[in-house]
C-alpha cells in the first residue's frame, strides 16, 4: 500500500500587543482548539470557541467583536488556526 499523508496547517502568529492583556488572559483560560505536543503551544480557531461558547455564560461583547476581527483576517489570510506570540 503506496500512502502519501501531508499535514499542512496554516497558523497566523497575532503579536501580543495587539490584543489586549485581557482578551489574552481570556483566550488562555478556554480550552485551546489544538495543542501542538512538539512546540507546547496553543492554536485558536474563532470558529470553535464561538461553537464552544457557553449559552449560560456568554463572553463579554469587547471579546466577540476580537474573535470577529480574528475570524474575518484568518479568512482573508486562507488559515483555520491563530496563536499569540510575544515578539
């Protein structure tokens, strides 16, 4: 059996000091979409939080409007994932 597997995923690095200190401090109190096991780090997908999103406690309405912002620039970059780096 001739098997050909490509695992190619498209993450866009969003600089801390874009977000601010407390929607970074939110994302990292939810579950992460995907944990990479080799480099320890965390990846969001907009998409998954809004399905993951709590209908007894929704998130406050400044962090909706980020993770929209997120959802429309991972669109127009062609990526399903975003992780904050600290430059």
């Amino acid at each position: 059996m001739n098997i050909t597997y490509e695992n190619i995923m498209k993450v866009a690095d969003i600089p801390a000091s874009e977000l601010t200190e407390d929607f970074v401090s939110f994302l990292y109190h939810l579950q992460a979409t995907y944990r990479d096991q080799v480099l320890e780090e965390h990846l969001f997908s907009p998409d998954t939080l809004f399905e993951e999103e709590p209908e007894s406690e929704p998130y406050p309405k400044d962090f909706t409007a980020i993770l929209s912002e997120l959802r429309k620039l991972l669109f127009k970059l062609d990526c399903a994932y975003f992780r904050v780096v600290n430059p």
